[in-house]
C-alpha cells in the first residue's frame, strides 16, 4: 500500500462488521456505556438546550492514526480499518449522549479530511485517478489525499487560520458532480442503530466551492461560484437521503461567511439555500459560522433566510456579533451559542459565560438560546484525563475536549435553571488560581518586550549587499541545493529518545547514538551532492516541542494530540507564563554536526511566531506580546550559534501565514509586529551570517510583500503541492532579490519525482527568479518519509539541478 496503487476497495461510507472495544473518553460522568454492548440504547431527549460544533475523530491515544499508518503500509485490512473507525465514532456518540448533550452532530468523523470527504460526496474527482463513477472507494479517496504510483496528490492548505490542513477542491466548467459518497446518511443510521439521534453535519455549498480552486488547465479567473447550480441537485439528494433514513435535523457549516465576501457572493449565498428550501421542508436547518465575527452584511443575508431555523456564532473570537445580534435576531430562530473555546484547551470561566447567556437571553428568550461551543472540537486535544504529565494545579486550568462537552452541558443546566453551585465554585477558584499564579508572571521579561517597541530591529546591511559577502564566505554553485531540515525518524529513533528521557540509558550512549545518525545524513548529503547541509534533526521530537521544552512558561502533555491532517497529528506545548531561555539549546548539537563536513552546515531553529501559532497560547495576554517573548529567547540561541561558528541559520516560520485574522482590517497588525518577531531574532548577527527561513502550505501570495519585509537572506517555500501557485506573484512582477527556494516536490507523498520533471519545474521558476537567487529544495522537511523515498527523490532533485546548471553555463 505504500505507494498507494489504484486497486479496487470497499466504499468509503460501508460499515464494519463486528467493531472492537475502545476505552470511552474519562469525562464527567465517569460511567459510559460499554463499546461491545450489543443492544441499542435509546437515549431520551434531553431537556437542556446544548449542542456540539464537532469533535476530534483521531481518537484519545490516536487510534486512528495508527489504524491508517498500518492500512497504507498494508499490515492490516480494510475491515481492521473500518472496525476502529466505527469504535471511535460510537465511544465519540456516546460520551456526548451521556454528557446530556441534545444536539449531537454526526459525519464529523473523517479518514482523512471533512473537505476531502464533501468532494467525494459531490462525485468531483480529478480525472487524474482513474474513477470511473460509482460509490467512491478508499483507492480514490487515500489517491486524492496522498498520491499514488502513477498521480500527484490533491493540494493541501490550511484550514483558515487554524494547523488544520484541507484538501483542496479542483474544479472547472466540465466537472460533472453526481452523489457519489453516501457517508453522511450511513454515519447517521450507525448512531441510530445505538439509539443516538444526530445532526448530520455537511460542508456547505458556499464554503466548499469558495475554498476550492480551478483545476489545471482552467483559467485563473474562473468563478467558482458558476457551479452553484450543478452541485445543489447533489446537496438535495442527500438531504432527501437523509430525511428518509430519519433526519430531523441538519448542519451546514458555512465558516467562509465571517470572511469578507462581496455582494455578488452574499446573494449567491441567500440563493443557495433559497433554491435549496423545497428539499429542506421537513428538517430543522442549522446554518453554524465559527473562527471570527460574522460581518455585518453576512450577518443581515443570514437573518434573510427563511428556511433556517438556528443560527451558530462564534461568540469566543466573535464578540463583536453579539452587537449585531443585540440590534436584530428574527423571532422564532434559535440562537446557537459558541461560549465555550473550541481552539484552545483552558478551561471555561463559566461564570463570565452564563453571563453572555444572560444577555443573550434578554434578547432572544432563554428558550432560543443552545449553549454550544465555538467551533467544532476538532482543534484541541481530546480528554484531559489521560495526562500524566501536568502538574495538578495546571492541570485545574485546562479542559480538553471530553470537559468541553462538561462544560457546554454544566452551563446549559445552570441557564436552565440547574445550576451546579459546586461546580461553579470550583470553576471560580481554579480561575483565582490561574490569576495569581506567581508561576505565570515574570515582570523582568515583561520589561524586557516594552522596550522592543523602541526599535523596529532591522539589519543594517542591504540584503543584495549580505549576500554578496555571504557568498565569498560560502562560495556555493549557482542553483545550490538543500533540505529543509528534518530526515526520516526511524522507529529505532523513537525509541532511543524515549529511552534517553525514561533515563534507561545514559547521556553518554544518548548522545553517540544521535552522534552516529548525524554521520550517516550527512555522508548520504555528501554522496548526493548536496550543497547546504542539514544535521537531519535526530534529536528532536517535534520542531515546537523541542523549543519549547528547553524554555520557561511552557508545559507538556503526554496524549495531548490534535489532528493537523490525515494520519499527522501534533502536541502542541501549553504557554502557560512569560517566556525565557535558561541556557543555549541548539549548539552543542549544531556544532557536532558541523565538524562533520567541510560544507555549510545548517543551525536549525523554529521561529517565534511559529512556536506561537503551533502552541496553545495563554488568552491572559495579547498574542503579540508573548511572540515578542519568544522572539527575545530565539534571538539569544541565534547569537550564540553564530558565536559557535555556524554561518548558515534557519528560522522557520512554517506558521507566519496561519495566524493572519480572517478579516482584511485586522491583518496589518498581525503581519507588523508577526514580520518584526522574526527580524528581532536576526537583527544582531554579522552580514556573513546567512539567515534563511521556511514556509509550508499556505496562500503566500497575497502577504508577499510582508514576506520580503521580513529581510531574510534566503527563504524556502512550499511550491509543488500547490501546483506552482507560489510563482504567478512573480509573473505579476514583484520583485524579490534574496535568496528563493520554491519546493521542487511534495514531500507528504510517497511519490517520487522523476529528475526530468524536478527540471521542468526548475524552467518554470527561472522563468521569472534570477538564477543568482534561486534555490532547489524539497517542500518541506523528509521527517514523514522512509530513506528509500528520501535518496530517490533528493537523488534525483541533485541531477536536476546539476542539469540545469550545465544549460545555464552553455547558454
């Protein structure tokens, strides 16, 4: 399976037959019903207006990650699969059924992507893998998401401004969508089956086509929106599915809505669901918005909406709505309301939050108002009770997913009258706790980022000026080639870390083992011919969580895994304080790797924002001020490997783009004091120094100009997943004179480019960069893959820029 070949597999949506046991989330109540039960139990209506968004479906010790992993390395079957999917989904259904959830969503549970899963639902397929028609099976679906043999994946970008990643939709005027992936209605006949009514949950139509992107080949211009009407008819036969299987209700989550969308687009939107209010008679409709404000003429063409019965805000990051609610709500209409954080992990003030019911309740009647959470779960771990690594009294602060659930239900039954006055006592008291924490507060930091604001930190040499002196340092070839800076982590790798930190083996042995990896990436870079060496990272666990572990303010669970995408999961650190560095975290190890080879050898390190983007951030503060923070201990280490000898140093920033706020109006601040962290980081080193910087998986293009005022002398970019898009900004005539490296292939599939293919791609970036700044590289880091993957791939991204090189000298 690792290559993913098309084969013929069982449709995506089929059920399992005989699901294993899986622990139930360890959540107030402590009791759930057991997982092999084999009567249906029949949940009555619960009285409490309560309701969740979604909930993470990699399951509490990542259950479904492995249960791929092993599927795609063809150890186990699709029935194996399919058994631990369908145990997660019941556990999931159960805990919130249990909890005293009312409105309980389904087909939020996904094998790879929710958005993959809606393009399988609308039949939209690339003609690229082969599919035929017919119920879509797992050999399209995992082709669409990772590749296969013989067809690059689908492109993969973030899910707004969150680490979750989306696949993203292809199409043009001749795709011909049919119902091709029954998944909604099977996942809500399996809950019915257990006795658990569900809200079936869809993609919207608006927000599914505005996310998408023409498909090669179609012009750039094309209005996505023209399709509106062939995929309704798709929408219309499930919701008729779905009524017929029982359905009372649906949710259609339209989250583009609190974006800034023109008038055309907002009437596209009133039309859809207009078009769409014949098929709806029947259903209760749910219309769920999340991440920011929802702006005032989105908010007006939603009231407009007759069909519709609730209306889902995001009253956490949106508390400018509750201004446009105060102003007008329809009558009637339910009020869904996101008061409990679906993107970070500290617990809930549910005193301010009954609160915010209250007012709430004065507006619309406490018989319209759902106590719901922001957004869907997904974005945070999934049960606090599996840690062993927090301390007790950080552990009071938080709630992960499975508390969340606690939590929406303890504030629905305290505004309806049942309040649990123990509970919100010691709610009251972990809040105190939290405040007065002298563990939270360092005032000599604090002092130490107020008079950041004096200064914009610039380096004082031009960047063309840095460059030529860093070339004579250097002396590297034209078109010099790199890696990002992470190589395969063996399973062998794995475990020698964790041996290390269990201390079952001693520093000494620890530190040769790491020792021998570095000499074996290095002599496989060295017989590639690659140019600007990497030490291949063996001693890192995760490019944040290695940082993190070595400053203050941080803490770290040991299960607390968010899904980023597919099978890749991270654990993201918790800034809980102000931030420091103790002592230097990088050079020992950096200077080892240095003395192995006479090439530059990359310093590796992970930026501020990004180290601030990856983390959940403590909400106590202003986002930007703990960035400064973090900038100050990474511009130390960068000093100090500098001081090592190290001429070449990476600062990624991965996440600079993932922060950007979803409206227009808040991105300059964003992007002024974001571009000012990392230049903080490199503002006091030598013009020899060479600062590079990374970044993966986002829409650059239209922060380009953000990106050159970072002042890098080199930066790599992902390129190729994205079909190239990162180079049209050139063709639009920006310039860029530092260094520039757009990825040459896509390292999160198993395929291997060919070096004729790495070379035309090297055609197309000359064809607008200067061959004195152009870099060739990967996407991004090789940690995902095997080293057979890895020396074929690298092995034919070295010939193809030696080719390149030997046509540019005869020209």
């Amino acid at each position: 399976m690792g290559q993913l070949a098309l084969q013929r597999l069982p449709p995506l949506a089929s059920l399992p037959r005989r699901p294993p046991s899986l622990p139930p989330p360890s959540s107030a109540p402590p009791s759930l019903p057991s997982a092999t039960s084999r009567r249906p139990r029949f949940y009555v209506a619960r009285a409490m207006s309560s309701h969740i968004v979604g909930y993470p479906r990699i399951g509490p010790k990542r259950e479904l990650k492995f249960a791929l992993e092993s599927f795609w390395d063809g150890k186990t079957s699709v029935d194996d699969l399919q058994n631990v999917a369908a145990n997660l989904r019941k556990s999931i259904w159960r805990h919130m059924a249990d909890a005293g959830i009312k409105y309980i969503p389904s087909n939020t549970f996904s094998y790879y992507d929710q958005m993959l899963d809606t393009t399988a639902m609308l039949g939209a397929v690339p003609s690229r893998y082969g599919w035929e028609g017919g119920e879509i099976g797992f050999d399209v679906y995992f082709s669409m998401a990772r590749g296969n043999a013989s067809a690059p994946a689908m492109e993969m970008t973030k899910w707004f401004d969150t680490n979750y990643h989306y696949i993203v939709p292809e199409l043009g005027p001749d795709v011909e969508f049919s119902y091709a992936s029954h998944k909604a209605v099977v996942e809500f006949k399996e809950a019915k089956a257990l006795g658990i009514d569900t809200v079936p949950v869809l993609i919207g139509p608006m927000t599914y086509l505005l996310l998408s992107k023409p498909a090669k080949g179609v012009e750039k211009s094309f209005c996505l929106l023209s399709l509106i009407d062939k995929i309704l008819p798709v929408y219309k036969e499930v919701l008729a599915d779905l009524k017929s299987a029982g359905a009372r209700w649906i949710q259609f989550d339209e989250p583009i809505l609190v974006m800034d969308l023109d008038t055309s687009q907002l009437q596209a939107f009133c039309d859809a669901y207009s078009h769409m209010e014949s098929s709806l008679a029947g259903l209760n409709v749910l219309i769920a918005t999340y991440f920011a404000d929802v702006p005032a003429e989105a908010y007006k063409a939603l009231m407009s909406l007759k069909c519709v019965t609730g209306f889902g805000f995001d009253l956490v990051r949106g508390l400018e709505t509750l201004d446009l609610i105060k102003e007008n709500f329809p009558p009637g209409k339910l009020l869904f309301a996101g008061v409990v954080d679906g993107r970070n992990i500290w617990a809930n003030d549910l005193s301010a939050s009954l609160k915010t019911l209250q007012t709430l309740e004065d507006i619309v009647g406490k018989e319209k108002v759902v106590v719901s959470t922001s957004c869907s779960l997904l974005h945070t771990a999934v049960d606090l009770a599996n840690e062993i690594k927090l301390d007790k009294e950080l552990k009071s602060w938080l709630a992960f997913a499975a508390q969340k659930v606690v939590e929406v239900n303890a504030l629905a039954k305290s505004f309806s009258g049942a309040k649990d006055e123990a509970l919100f006592s010691s709610n009251s008291m972990r809040q105190a706790s939290r405040r007065s924490s002298p563990r939270v507060t360092n005032p000599s930091v604090q002092q130490d980022v107020a008079a950041l604001k004096k200064s914009d930190h610039r380096r004082s040499t031009k960047v063309s000026a840095r460059l030529q002196a860093q070339q004579k340092k250097l002396n590297l070839p034209a078109l010099p080639t790199t890696t990002i800076g992470s190589f395969p982590q063996t399973t062998d790798l794995r475990r020698i870390r964790r041996e290390f930190k269990a201390k079952k083996i001693s520093e000494i042995d620890y530190v040769q083992t790491i020792k021998e990896e570095y000499e074996k990436v290095v002599k496989l870079q060295e017989d590639l011919g690659i140019d600007v060496l990497v030490h291949g990272e063996a001693e890192r666990n995760d490019m944040v969580e290695y940082f993190s572990e070595q400053l203050s303010g941080f803490a770290f669970t040991s299960n607390g895994w968010v899904q980023s995408y597919g099978s890749r999961c991270v654990k993201p650190p918790i800034i809980y304080g102000d931030v420091t560095r103790p002592k230097a975290m990088t050079v020992f190890w950096s200077s080892m790797a240095q003395k192995m080879t006479q090439r530059p050898m990359k310093g590796m390190l992970t930026g501020p924002v990004t180290i601030l983007n990856w983390s959940f951030v403590r909400n106590d503060q202003p986002r930007n001020e703990t960035c400064f923070q973090i900038a100050l201990a990474i511009k130390d280490e960068v000093e100090d490997l500098e001081k090592a000898g190290v001429t070449v140093i990476q600062i990624d920033e991965a996440a600079l783009r993932e922060g950007l706020p979803l409206r227009n109006s808040e991105q300059k601040f964003y992007l002024d004091w974001a571009v000012h962290a990392f230049r903080i980081t490199n503002c006091g080193v030598q013009d020899t120094t060479q600062i590079h910087t990374h970044m993966c998986y986002s829409n650059f293009n239209d922060i380009i100009h953000s990106i050159i005022d970072m002042d890098a002398d080199v930066i790599t970019v992902e390129n190729s997943r994205s079909d190239e898009k990162l180079l049209s900004v050139f063709h639009e005539g920006v310039k860029y004179s530092a260094g520039i490296g757009p990825g040459v292939y896509d390292i999160h599939s198993p395929r291997i480019p060919s070096a004729e293919e790495i070379a035309e791609r090297i055609k197309k970036m000359l064809a607008v960069l200067d061959s004195k700044v152009l870099w060739v590289n990967p996407d991004c880091g090789l940690k995902t893959r095997n080293y057979t993957e890895v020396k074929a791939a690298l092995s034919n991204m070295v010939a193809a820029a030696k080719l390149i090189r030997s046509e540019l000298n005869n020209s």
